[in-house]
C-alpha cells in the first residue's frame, strides 16, 4: 500500500539523504528500540512473564522471517 503523496515522498528522500550515516544509524536505532518498547509493554499487558520475555520479543520481530526449526532452536536457547 502506498498513500503517501509524491511530492511528499521526494521530501522525504531528500531529507534522508541529507543526514549522514551516522544520523541515519541513530534513526534507525531509535526507531527500534521504541517499536520494542511497544512490545514489551504489550506482551507484559499479556499476561507474559518477566523471564519469557525474550522469547516472545525473538518471535514477535523475527518469527515469520526465520525458518520454524531455526526459529524454535533458538527460542530453546533463549
């Protein structure tokens, strides 16, 4: 899905490549650790326990982009 405007899209781009790696790198960063902060705050909502949160984090950001027995061989070790 795109809904974002063109010219607002070329802003955008141009905006990025203004910024050096090492900005781009810190905004990136930042975004995620705040997407995590989400889920966390919604796994404990969950009901999930402190020491499992690990694992649920694992799948919730990697679970469909790795293979199930990777996936669940790495979950074992968490």
């Amino acid at each position: 899905m795109k809904d974002t405007p063109e010219a607002i899209e070329q802003r955008y781009q141009a905006m990025l490549k203004g910024k050096s790696n090492e900005e781009r790198l810190k905004m990136g960063c930042s975004m995620f650790k705040l997407a995590s902060s989400f889920m966390i705050s919604s796994l404990i909502d969950k009901g999930i326990r402190f020491d499992e949160l690990k694992k649920h984090l694992f799948i919730k950001i990697y679970g469909n982009d790795i293979d199930e027995e990777i996936r669940n061989r790495i979950v074992a070790r968490l």
